[in-house]
C-alpha cells in the first residue's frame, strides 16, 4: 500500500493535511518539505477534524493530465530541475548515474539491505547479467518494486527503431559509445541522506575493470538472484 500511496501523493493536484494540530510546526514543516520534495506542483490544505469548503478540493479545476505526468519530484529531478527550498528541512534530492553495468549479485545485495534516509527511489537500471534488457526500478519506503523493462535500443535492430525524428533525437540524446542507451539512472528523494555513502554504495556495485575487460560472454554466465529475469 506505501507504494501506491506514494504515486497518489505525486499525480494529485490538491493534497489535503488532516490533524495537523497533533505535530509540532517544526514536524509540520518537514511533512510538507517531503509532499513537496514527492509533487512540487501540488497544493496543500490544512483541514481541521477533517472540515474544509468543499470548494478547496471539488471540482477546482486545476487538473491537467500532462502536468500531473509531469509532476512527480523524482521526474523533475531527472531532468534537472532541482528544488533546493526542501534542503532547509533536510529533505534532499539527487539523481545517480553510470555507464557500467551492476553485478547483478551485488547490486542483490544492495536492494536487499537498509537505504537510510530513502523515501523514493525510480528510474532504470542495467545488469551485466542480462547486457540487453533495461531493469526498472520503483521504491517507496519499505517496498520496492524491480524487473525488466524491455530491451535497450542498442540491442535492437535499427529497422526496428521508431520511425518519427523526434523520438530517435531523444534516444540519441542519452547514447554514448560503445554502451549505446545501456545506463544507470537512479533518483533519490529522502530526508537526512548521505549522498556520498549512497553514491559509493551504488558505485561499489559497478563491474570492476577486471570485470570489465571480461565481456558480455563471461558476465551472462553469471547468476542473477533477482526474480523474474530469466
């Protein structure tokens, strides 16, 4: 239920606060900081013994479909638009990226350990066991949410990419040589984080050059303790 609470909260447009009066104002603010860090572009009510006009979240009008797609915090954080107002409360955003692939074992354990300080993590990853396939990634408090996603376009042959220019120039966008489109790309949205020693955690994951150097034919040997992949 944590993780569909958490996309609730990021395509509403009106979040309503209820009992507010039981916190402090320092723990309100860090409430709010944390809405705002998960839907930036949400309004928010404070109700009292849940009464509030029925006009503050009735028929207000302010729902637009292609906002609300575009409105989750960790959406904006991947394409750069970083909100640094949250930092205040300790609210924190960042986005990982890499061009290696995870081992698969590591990056197992990895998922399987604590994250201190994680609300929501989202994006796509990509395994060395299985160099082809895109691995999505979808956290949210205690529950995450991981599998592959489809191929990446460099596994895909070209008379099978889309036709339209535009598409094409935004998959070119993120290619880079010799890995094609293949990355990982990881936002993280948390309170309190420590965003060196989730960064080196992550990193400590990557191929080693040894690994590296050992190609795809001796990484899809490897076995992949995650489900759902082969």
């Amino acid at each position: 239920m944590v993780d569909l609470l958490i996309e609730q909260v990021e395509f509403c447009d009106v979040i309503v606060l209820n009992k507010i009066d039981l916190v402090s104002e320092d723990d309100c603010a860090r409430l709010m900081a944390i809405l705002r860090g998960l839907n930036p572009r949400a309004r928010m009510e404070i109700a009292s013994f849940g009464r509030l006009p029925l006009d503050r979240v009735l028929d207000t009008g302010l729902f637009d479909f292609e906002a609300a797609s575009r409105a989750p915090g960790w959406l904006q954080e991947l394409r750069g638009m970083h909100r640094p107002e949250s930092e205040e409360y300790g609210i924190r955003s960042f986005v990982y990226r890499a061009r290696r692939p995870f081992h698969p074992q590591r990056f197992f354990d990895l998922v399987e350990s604590e994250w201190p300080g994680v609300v929501r993590s989202k994006g796509f990853f990509w395994l060395a066991s299985h160099p082809a396939l895109a691995g999505s990634w979808s956290q949210a408090g205690a529950v995450a949410r991981h599998g592959p996603a489809g191929h990446w376009w460099a596994a895909v042959e070209a008379e099978r990419w889309p036709r339209d220019s535009e598409t094409v120039e935004r998959i070119l966008e993120k290619w880079v040589d010799g890995v094609g489109d293949a990355r990982q790309e990881l936002v993280l949205i948390g309170m309190d984080m420590d965003e060196a020693v989730l960064r080196g955690r992550l990193d400590a994951c990557l191929l080693t050059d040894g690994e590296m150097a050992r190609g795809p034919q001796a990484w899809t040997q490897w076995h992949n303790p995650f489900p759902g992949w082969n």
